[in-house]
C-alpha cells in the first residue's frame, strides 16, 4: 500500500481530462498517481474512444498552453475555417466560424492527443498505472480497489479526482456515501461512424480545411478532417420511433439505401458504407446533471464524469479541460481540500450546465437550421452587429468556442443577443429597411461592453 500524504492527488481515469490535470499537478509539485483500466496506449495502441477525431478550440487551447502541449498538439491539428454546407440539392457553401483564419477550430485524433498527454504527464512526475480498474472506494478508510491483472490492489489515497468519464465508477462510489443529485436525460438520438478514405494520390477527397454537414431535418451527418487524410463521419439518427432512425436503419444496406436517398453526394467518398456500419457500435447521447460534484475533501469529478453532454457544440473536451486548469488553480489557493473542491464545483457547475443548454440547442441548429432562410438573415445581421459593435456583440458561437468568458455570460449575453436579431428580422426576407438608429440604440442598452481576455 501506498502512503497517504498531503499533496497528493489520486486521478481516476487517465483519458484526456485526467492525463491534462495529471500535468497541471505534477508541474506544480504535487504527487500525483493515475490510474487507468485500459492498457497504456503508447504500447498497445490506442483501444477505445467513441469519436475518433475532436474539435478543440481556444478554451481548450489555451488549457494545454498551462502545459507547455498546444505546439505538439496543433502540429498534428487540421484546421477547419468553418462548416461546409452540403445541400440535399445544390453546391455546399463554407459557413466561416469567424472573422478570419485567427478564428479557426481544430481536429484532433483523440488517440494522439491523448498519447502525447500521457507522455506530458510522465514528463512532468506524475506516475500512470495502466490496466487498473477502479472497482470500489471506502471512503473511511480512504482506500481504494482497483482491479487488473487478475487480482486486485488495494491503494491507500488522500484525495480521489474522478476524470474517469460518463460512465464514471467512482461517481457510482460517491453516490454510496452522499446523494449527488444525479440525473441523466438521454437524447434519443444516437450516432454511427464511418470513414473516408485518402484519395487514390493519397490526398484529402473533399475540403480538408472544414467541419462538413449534411444538415436533413430530424438527422444529419458530419464529417471531421484527421491529419493522415481521412475524415471521420458520423451520421446522427433517431435511436427509433421515427423512420429513418437507428430502428429502421439496421444493417449496412438499410444505410447505403439511406445514403442513396439523402447523402447521395457521400456515397463514392465512403467505400466501406456498409462494412462500416455493420462493424461500428451505436453510440448513445445523453446530458448528465448533478447537484453535487464533490464528497468533502476526499473526492471530487471533473470532466465526462461530472458533466457529460451532448458533443454538438464541440465543447465536452474543451470544458474538461478548463475544468483542470480550474481545479489546479483551486488547489493551489486554497490547502484544504474540501474548500478547494467547493470553490471548484460553485465555480464550474454553472458554467457546465450553461454548456450542456448550448450543446442541445446546437443540435436543433446543425440539423434543421444551418439552411434556414431566417437563420441565413439573422446570421447576415449578426455579422454586421459584431462589426459594429465588437465590445458588445458577440456572435455566441465565437463567445463559446474562441473567448474564454464563463459559459454562463455565453449563455446569457446570446439569448440576449438572439432576441435581438429576431425583433429586428420579424417579417423580413432581406435587410433592407432595418431601423439601424433603433438596433444600435438596443444594443448598447441591452448589451455591456465586454472586457479585453488578456
Ligand atoms: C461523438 C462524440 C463527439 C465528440 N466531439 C467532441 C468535440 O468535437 N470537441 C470536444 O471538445 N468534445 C467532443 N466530445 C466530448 C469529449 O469526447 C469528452 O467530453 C471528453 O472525452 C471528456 O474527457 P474525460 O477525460 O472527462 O473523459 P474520457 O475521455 O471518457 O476519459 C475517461 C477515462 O477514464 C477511463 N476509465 C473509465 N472508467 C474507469 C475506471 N473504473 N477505472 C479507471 N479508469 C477508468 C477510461 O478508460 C478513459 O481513459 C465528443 C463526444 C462524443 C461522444
């Protein structure tokens, strides 16, 4: 058995949150142990992971800047400007994300960024220990189970941080000891991914530089560029009631007949439609809510574990990480590790649900809205109010996914900012005729200038 000391963290999970705060700690002296059930990637390959590419923006950037990992990581990104638009009919058209190329996300394999965290986090001190699952806590006692390799160990811990995702074991083990408000509310939808292939030369088949979307109503697919010139797609579904959805949609012909009918253009950039569908596993969408994310100073969640949500806003990494760089600064200000934990979750509880509403609304955007006439218009407007108004008006996607503002203030600033543009658009088809002196007017009465992000 290990020692219990003070300064000493153990992390359940070393996926993405847990090998980034492994770091953050291990840089600051802390003594830090990550335990992991899976083998190490860096010997066996890479195992799980249920998207295979990630969208990482500027919160999740500047949290691996504390790392000294952003250059390695952007090395190996692909850039996307925007999403392109492909029509059920007609030619797709690029949506930019932002002003120009300083405003830009970017994929990620989730294999390699997690490789080179794991690498990260052994360079700075902490110690991995892979092929160890958490099985159970005794919190009294403080010591944990882990199971691997046949048998299990005991290890004996000051504080446990749960980064070991959605479907958390040691979230299970703390709800043992303390209610933690738990609740999951699935989306009913569902996801399949499927790959297109390098082209003959070896080189990306469409726009690399891009997040495509076949947007198709209730459903759509999307496709993400990986650094080896592939994409990675994913096709949306209902999971069932509603034709077509994951009950309908059974077997790789069901899909190709699908793809015939509503991705036709798709078709000859995925080879193995079929053999990829049959093989790949549905995965589920759910948000997950708590009212609690800590059992005093002896354990606490942060990332999939504490907030799970739904991937449409691209941000469940991008806030995983900002919820490392917070806890490390927590436990730094403060010694005692329960007021550490509280000042952690008072901060960030709010800040995840506000990212969990966005997330779900950007469902609704990506698969019925992105070729809306009245989306179009209002989009059209909100470009010129940022230009007009660039202290004050924001576009909220460029709060969420290039500033660093709490997502709460993203959150309430956009709905603000979103009634505007509909009083202002209401019963318009062009922006001829809009009363500027009254929009501008609002403007400033409705929104305060936002401060400069150093
Ligand atoms: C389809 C899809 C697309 C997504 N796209 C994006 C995107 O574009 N951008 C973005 O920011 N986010 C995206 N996300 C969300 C993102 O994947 C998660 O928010 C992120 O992985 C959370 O990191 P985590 O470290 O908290 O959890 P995870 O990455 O799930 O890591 C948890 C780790 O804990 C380990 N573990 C689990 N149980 C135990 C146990 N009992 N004992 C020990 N170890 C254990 C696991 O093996 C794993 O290594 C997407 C999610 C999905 C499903």
């Amino acid at each position: 058995m290990t020692n219990p000391e003070t300064r000493h963290i153990t992390i359940i999970g070393a996926g993405l949150a847990g090998a980034l705060l492994a770091t953050l700690l291990a840089r600051r002296g802390w003594k830090v142990d990550v335990f992991e059930r899976r083998g190490d990637p860096r010997v066996h390959g890479y195992a799980g992971g249920r998207s295979i590419n990630l969208a990482l923006a500027e919160r999740g950037l500047h949290a691996l800047r504390q790392a000294d990992a952003d250059r390695a990581v952007l090395d190996k990104a692909v850039m996307m400007r925007g999403r392109m638009v492909h029509p059920l009919h007609g030619e797709p058209q690029l949506l930019r994300y932002g002003r120009d190329d300083s405003e830009v996300i970017w994929s990620v394999s989730r294999g390699e960024l997690n490789v080179l965290l794991l690498d990260a986090a052994e360079a700075a001190g902490a110690r991995l220990y892979f092929d160890r699952r958490l099985e159970s806590v005794d919190f009294d006692a403080r010591v944990a189970t882990l199971l691997g390799d046949g048998r299990a160990h005991a290890h004996r811990f000051h504080a446990l941080i749960g980064a070991d995702g959605a479907g958390s074991a040691l979230r299970a083990e703390m709800g043992r000891v303390q209610d933690l408000g738990e609740r999951t509310e699935g989306l009913g939808h569902g996801y399949k991914e499927l790959e297109i292939p390098p082209a003959r030369d070896g080189d990306f088949r469409i726009e690399p530089n891009a997040l495509h979307i076949w947007p198709r109503g209730r459903y759509m697919c999307i496709a993400l560029p990986n650094d080896e010139r592939t994409f990675t797609v994913t096709l949306f579904l209902p999971s069932a009631g509603s034709d077509p959805s994951f009950e309908t949609v059974v077997t790789g012909d069901d899909a190709r007949r699908l793809f015939e009918r509503d991705f036709a253009d798709t078709l000859p950039l995925i080879p193995a439609l079929e053999e990829d569908f049959d093989s790949n596993p549905i995965g589920t969408l759910a948000t997950l809510y708590l009212d609690r994310w800590h059992v005093d100073g002896r354990a606490v969640l942060l990332g999939d574990a504490a907030h799970a949500m739904v991937p449409f806003h691209g941000q469940g990494m991008n806030c995983a990480f900002e919820d490392c760089v917070a806890l490390a600064q927590h436990l730094e200000r403060d010694a005692d590790l329960a007021t550490a934990f509280a000042a952690f979750e008072a901060e960030r509880r709010p800040n995840a649900q506000a990212i969990q509403a966005m997330a779900l609304e950007n469902y609704l955007e990506m698969r019925e809205r992105v070729d809306d006439r009245d989306f179009l218009l209002q989009r059209e407007l909100e470009h010129l109010l940022a230009e007009r108004h660039p202290t004050r008006f924001v576009p909220r996607y460029t709060m969420v996914t290039f500033r660093r503002m709490p997502y709460a203030t993203a959150f309430e600033r956009g709905r603000v900012q979103r009634e505007l543009l509909v009083e202002a658009t209401r019963g318009r088809d062009a922006l001829e005729g809009i009363d500027w002196a009254w929009l501008d007017t609002e403007v400033e009465r409705r929104l305060s200038p936002l401060p400069v992000e150093s």
